[in-house]
C-alpha cells in the first residue's frame, strides 16, 4: 500500500494531486469526489477516518479510490483480491 498510516483517508485523498501542502478546503474537495465515487461503487468510507484503523480490504479500497480520484487513464490490477477475506 501507498497510504500514509497516520492521515485520515481525505487527507491520503488528497496527496494524489496535490504537488504541495494541502488547505481544508482542498482536503474537503478531494474527500467529498472520493466519498461519490465510493457511493458509486456501494462501499461506505468515513474520510476522517484514520488509515491506520483500517481492515487490509478497507485500504486496498482507499487505494482503488485513490487512483479513481487522481483520474489515471488506465488501471492495471494484478491481483487485487489476493489479500482480501472471502467476505471481502
């Protein structure tokens, strides 16, 4: 995972464009696409949450989320679900 353990998910949203220091405001913006996209999707995230109190499946969905929101052009997951429960 690329997710810095100690910010919340917003705050890890928010490094994904950002070329330096984030405001509130941008942190907020880039949370609340995120928040869409995982609605989108049917996950449920809370972005103040920290990432450190996250499940192995919940990061691996803020990392998909991630990528969404950097707007990649193309994702190449190699194996995605290999670290995930069967519940997950």
């Amino acid at each position: 995972f690329t997710l810095v353990s100690n910010f919340s998910i917003a705050e890890n949203f928010a490094l994904v464009r950002l070329p330096g220091l984030a405001s509130a405001a941008d942190i907020s913006a880039r949370a609340a696409e995120s928040v869409r996209a995982a609605e989108r999707l049917g996950w449920t995230i809370d972005p103040d949450q920290k990432v450190r109190n996250l499940s192995v499946g919940e990061q691996q969905r803020v990392e998909i989320l991630k990528a969404l929101g950097g707007q990649a052009r193309v994702l190449i997951f190699d194996e995605p679900t290999a670290v995930l429960s069967p519940d997950e």
